[in-house]
C-alpha cells in the first residue's frame, strides 16, 4: 500500500467523450470533493485523472486549462474515440501502481459523489471492490428503464454474475486493477469482469441523477452493441440454445415423419399435404440463417480477440 498516515491514495478516473457543456462544473465538483476528503480520511496525494476519449470538442482544452491551475489534476488524451470501457481501463493501466484504491465516475455527474465516503470505509475495512448501485431509475426515460431491467434479467437468464442497476461508477483497490489489467480480452465489459474476479465487495446504494449538461453519449445504437458485448463476451448460453433448439426440431420432424407414415397407410383421405411440406421448410429457413448468425457473432469475436489490436492508442498526456 502507498498509504500515507494511514490513509489511502486515492485516484479518480473520469472517462470523458464530447463533454464540454458539463465539464467546467464537474471538474468544480470533483475538486471540491477530493479537497473536502484529503481534510479528513485520503492521502494529500490523492488525485483526479481525466481520460479524454478522442473527444471533437473542447474537452481537451477544457481539461488543460484546469490541469494548469490545479496541480492534482492529471490527464490522458486517447489519439481517437475508443469507446468509455478502453478509457476506463486507461484509467486504470495508469493509476494502479500509484494509488491504493481508484473511483471511476462518469463526466456527467449523474451519480451521487457523496455516496463515496462510504465506499472508502468500506475499503478502509478491507473491502476490495465497492459497487455503487442505483436504488432507482427514476431520472431515466420510461425506455432506458426497461430496455435496463430487461437486459439484467436476460443476463441473469444466461448465468452471468452482475450488479443488479450497477453501471461503473465504482472503486476498487489496485490489487483487484492489477488482476483486472491480467484479463487480455479485447472485448471489454467491465461491469461483469469485476464479479469475475472474486474478492470482497460491498454495494452501496445511490440515488442517481439525470445528466447535469450535454446529451448521453451512449445512443440507442451504442447501448444495444453494448448489451450485445455484454452477452456474447460472458455467456455462450445462445450458442447452447440453439443446439438444443436444433434437436428439439429434429426430434419433431421424426414424430412428423411417423405420423405421415400412418396417415398414408391408415388414413381415410391422404390430401398431398402444401402446409406440412411448406412450413417446415421456412420454420427450419428461419432457424438455420438464425443458427449461423450467432454461430458468426462468436466468431466475428474470435477474430477480434487473435488480432489482439492495442485497446486503446494514447495521444498525450498530463502528469
Ligand atoms: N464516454 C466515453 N466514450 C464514449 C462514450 C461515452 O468516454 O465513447 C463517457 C462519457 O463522457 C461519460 C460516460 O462515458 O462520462 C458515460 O456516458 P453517458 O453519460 O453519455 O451514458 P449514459 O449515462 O447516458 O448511459
Ligand atoms: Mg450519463
């Protein structure tokens, strides 16, 4: 531990994509917070790291003029877009042999900094990993509530251990980062790699916010490829499904064939059957292009995990 008096370093990631409008008042806020917490229970060398994710506005501008007055503040410009996983993960990949324990926060301020004064007790206490949860979605639209409760049931469904409302607004000690920077999968879901691991954790519970400024960065589009990243990178439960779907059907075609069998045999009237020809042949169609589709999803992903690409390309950075 880097412990200074007891008290934990701690590093602040904040993953930032297009986050001008909100910026000024978060770096403000997390500022504030982190003096407020150096007073009493963190390390005086505790420090905020903005990770600029190949943002088109003035994020990077915004993150230099701060970083010039406040000398805690430290930064990462992504040479482009790598998407908010990569920019945590950066994040993490820079602090973990500089601080005890590291929070990650979206730019946003949708979450409840004042929940993490708990969290570092509980780190304190030994708790390795603390995961701040929503106790409510109240501040999201009717369709990202449900789209959200959906998706952790069908999780839950495949066998994938994960936070129930638990997004990444987390901390965690640099021994659970050091392990986390051991996982080499380019496809990265970070929410479920941290149940993955073990360790002792906590959830405290938080009332989440809507956005302070700007728009989500996350649209309809990004969070279903998400919610597919997600699935296809934990479980291979589709790929088991459609086997047994595959045998359900053969077994039925045997049944079909028997009962055709006897009705030519038996039967009073053998009417040369359209629907029994014709239904088969889209029903089986359908779930044979449906077969390979997810056979092809895990292998669009095997070819992304043996290219092994760099996760992300850093541009510049402030220490
Ligand atoms: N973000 C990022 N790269 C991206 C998209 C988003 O670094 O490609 C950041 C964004 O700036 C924010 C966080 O990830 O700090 C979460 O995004 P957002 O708040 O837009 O998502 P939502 O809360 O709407 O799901
Ligand atoms: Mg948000």
């Amino acid at each position: 531990m880097i412990k200074d008096n007891g008290k934990p370093k701690i590093a602040v990631i904040i993953p930032c994509y297009n986050e001008e409008e909100v910026l000024p008042e978060t770096i403000n806020i997390l500022s504030d917070f982190l003096e407020r917490m150096k007073a009493s229970e963190i390390s005086e060398d505790s420090f905020l790291l903005f990770i600029d994710d190949g943002s088109k506005d003035n994020t990077w501008h915004t993150i230099e003029k701060a970083a010039q007055i406040s000398h805690f503040i430290k930064a990462i410009k992504f040479s482009r877009n790598f998407g908010h996983q990569n920019a945590l993960l950066a994040g993490y990949e820079y602090v973990v042999d500089k601080c005890d324990a590291a929070l990650t926060i979206d730019a946003d301020l949708q979450d409840d900094i004042n929940v993490v004064e708990e969290g570092i007790k509980k780190i304190n206490d030994g708790c390795d990993i603390v995961y701040f949860a929503r106790k409510r979605r109240s501040a999201d639209s009717w369709f990202k509530r449900t789209t959200a409760v959906l998706f952790y049931k069908l999780m839950a469904l495949l066998g994938v251990e994960i936070v129930y409302n638990h997004a990444d607004f987390r901390l965690t000690t640099n021994r659970v980062q050091r392990e986390l920077l051991s996982f080499r999968e380019v496809n990265l879901f970070l929410r479920a790699m941290f149940p993955l691991m073990g360790f002792r954790s906590e959830i405290i519970y938080e009332d989440r916010k809507e956005r302070k400024a700007g728009e989500s960065k996350y649209p309809l589009k990004k969070m279903l490829a998400f919610a597919f990243e997600g699935i296809t990178s934990f479980s291979v439960m589709p790929l088991r499904f459609i086997t047994v779907l595959g045998i359900i059907v053969f077994l039925l075609s045997i049944l079909m064939g028997f009962y055709i069998v006897f009705v030519k045999f038996f039967g009073h009237s053998v009417v040369p059957g359209w629907a029994s020809v014709v239904i088969p042949i889209y029903l089986l169609g359908g779930l044979t292009i449906f077969s390979i589709g997810v056979a092809g999803e895990y292998i669009g992903k095997i070819y992304k995990e043996v290219k092994a690409r760099p996760r992300f390309i850093v541009d510049k950075v402030i220490e």
